[in-house]
C-alpha cells in the first residue's frame, strides 16, 4: 500500500461520548486535550478566599461612595473651593 492510510477513528474510545474522556476530542488524527487545568483542592480555597475578600473591599467602596452622597446631599451641595 502506498500513501497514507487514514484510518477510522469513528467508533474509537476519544470519540465516544460519555467513556470517561470529557475535554479530549480527535483533530486531523491528533489528540487534543481541551480540558481546564486542573487545580488543588487547597489552590481552589486560596482562590475563593481572594474572590470573597475583592468581593468585600468593592462592597465597602461602593457603600463609601453611597454615604458620600447622602452626606454631600444632606450638606446641601458641593464644596466650593
């Protein structure tokens, strides 16, 4: 035989849906992994500790801001320099 042989990955383990192979698919006869990297329970915490923490120094800016304005209303204006 020659030239290339291409072969049939139709019924092949990385095409069948639900065996265990999320994330990987077949291109132009390559395996390509398009799964998410994957993280450490103890990385996965250290994020959503950050998350949370940014979470609440933009709430206590926001809420700065809001009484900043109530203030600045209930004074009767703003500054005149």
């Amino acid at each position: 035989m020659k030239g290339k042989m291409n072969p049939n990955l139709g019924n092949s383990i990385y095409q069948q849906r639900g065996s265990g192979y999320g994330g990987l698919t077949v291109r132009n006869g390559m395996l390509i992994n398009d799964r998410p990297d994957g993280m450490t329970g103890i990385a996965q915490m250290a994020q959503a500790k950050k998350t949370i923490k940014r979470m609440e120094k933009v709430s206590a800016m926001s809420e700065a801001v809001a009484l900043g304005n109530i203030k600045e209303d209930m004074m009767g204006g703003g500054c005149d320099y």
